[in-house]
C-alpha cells in the first residue's frame, strides 16, 4: 500500500487525518474509485471529469486543479507499482473540505484537503466472481436526487454501508438498493444490468444510478459486440425475471449475480453474455488507448 497525504508518498503506519477534517466529521468531500491495469490507469479524463463535477456541485475547489489532481493519482499509483511490482491496483482518490472549526458549516474550512490510497482489492472471491454471487433486497431505499443527487460521488456512504451489512447478515454477498419509488437504483457500490430478451438493461442516474466509468464502458463494449442496450426505469420483477444479472464497478469489475432473495436468476450462474462481456471488459480495461500510462 501507498499513499499520498500532505503533499508526500507515506505508508501505511505514517498514514494520518486531522480529528477536525470535515470529510473525517461530517463526510464532506468526493471521492473517485480507479482502477490500474496493465501499469496503466484506466480512464483517467473521465475519473477527473466526474470528480471535478462532483466537487463544482460542492462548492470545493480542487487544489492544483484536476490536472494536479490527476498527477497526484499517477504519482502515487507509479510508487505503488515500482515498490510491489505488481501491474495492477486500485486506487481511491479523495478530497475532503478540509480542516475545519466544530459545526458542520463548510466556510470553516480554507483549505480541501488531498488523499490517494493505492492498494489490492478484491470485493468478492474468485468463486463467487465465476459463479455468481448473492444479493438481497435491502429495506433501505436510495436517497431522492433532491435529497443526495447519485452523480455526485461523496464521502457519505452510510446508507450504502448499512444495505451491505444487512446482507452480510442474511448470508447474502450484497444488497439491491430501490429508490423512493420502488425502481431499482444500484447495488451497495455497484451499478446493475439485467438481460432480458437478448437486450441489456440498466437504470438511468435520474432512477439513482450513478454514472459509473465501467458501467459507461461496458454499454460502450455492448455497442461494439451489436448488443441492444438501453438506460430503462427497472423493478424487482424484471431482475427476478431477467435471464441475466450482472453488477458493474470500479472496485469489483463486471461480477455476475445468481439469485435475487433466495429466486434463482436464469441458470443460476453467469449467462453467456455477461461472460463475454467480462472477456471483453478485461480486454478493453487493458487496451493502452482506454488507460494513461505510469511510466514504470
């Protein structure tokens, strides 16, 4: 692990946050979730144009603007390779409001405050990833755009970290987040697709989707297979009813889904297009056109 805090490249040990940050307080900030393959990271422009939107939509200036921003990602995931020689990682980007006086009112804070970790992930386990995983209806509804629009990537996962942990506690891998409406929105940190007829499906941000970089990829990648695809309002029933069922995202990639509260979906395992659409996801995340290169 690598990570960028204070203008430097530290470990984990030396790794420290300010107690009166308000990203560490009240959650204010943005986040991007990014993903190093092949010692190059992929998608960089469009992290940086999705967190420059997010921050805009907070009022937080981006220190160094998003070119510095970026350099910041490159820098850290370039030491994270060199040390561990590993060709692939993953990396959170963070920026908080910075630190601040006590009270939630962000003119306290002159300064935002820069964080990039580079470590491993793996969300869920190679079985799950060839079988399919679980997921669980959460009782928990997505937030209203008027309330936490879901295109601005924030720090404040609360309600997203309270959906996993209840289907941790059903014996479930993940949990399937409804909007105020009753319309599937995401996964706990995921976009969902479903195939239905052979066309593939997945809600649109205005349902409480966020405008996911491999979720944009993969309708990107359908359209070059000749895969009818489309952004269409989804309930409960077209998933349960679907022949298919796949989440898509930075830290997990393209992981299919077997069941939805205890209904099998389809054959109970990963369909055929969601597995070739995990072949060619791998291949186009390691095209040196989709990714901007470390350097090492």
């Amino acid at each position: 692990m690598k990570i960028w805090l204070d203008g430097r490249i530290v470990e984990r040990s030396e790794a420290k946050v300010a107690v009166l940050d308000h990203g560490f307080l009240y959650g204010d900030g943005v986040f991007e979730g990014m993903r190093v393959y092949s010692r190059r990271l992929f998608r960089l422009e469009r992290h940086m144009d999705r967190l420059a939107a997010g921050a805009r939509a907070l009022g937080i200036d981006l220190p160094g603007g998003r070119e510095g921003i970026a350099a910041i990602a490159l820098a850290t995931a370039r030491e994270y390779v060199r040390a561990s020689g590993e060709a692939d990682a993953y990396i959170r980007l963070i920026v908080s409001r910075g630190i601040g006086e006590l009270g939630v009112d962000p003119s306290s804070c002159p300064t935002p405050f820069v964080t990039c970790i580079v470590d491993k992930i793996r969300i869920f386990s190679d079985e799950k990833l060839l079988s399919g995983i679980s997921l669980i209806t959460s009782s928990r509804r997505s937030p209203s755009p008027d309330v936490r629009d879901p295109r601005v990537k924030s720090l404040n996962y609360l309600n997203n970290a309270l959906a996993k942990q209840e289907a941790r506690r059903q014996g479930a891998d993940d949990a399937l987040l409804l909007n105020q409406a009753g319309a599937v929105a995401e996964a706990s940190v995921a976009n969902v697709f479903a195939v239905r007829g052979g066309r593939l499906l997945t809600p649109p941000p205005s349902d409480g989707a966020l405008e996911g970089i491999t979720r944009a990829s993969v309708l990107e990648i359908a359209a070059e297979l000749g895969v009818q695809a489309e952004e269409r309002t989804l309930g409960r029933y077209d998933l349960i009813a679907a022949e298919e069922v796949f989440l898509t995202g930075s830290g997990a990639k393209v992981v299919p889904v077997a069941t939805l509260d205890g209904a099998r979906i389809g054959r109970g395992e990963a369909g055929p297009l969601t597995q070739k659409l995990i072949a060619a996801f791998d291949r186009y995340a390691r095209d040196p056109e989709n990714g901007t290169a470390l350097g090492v």
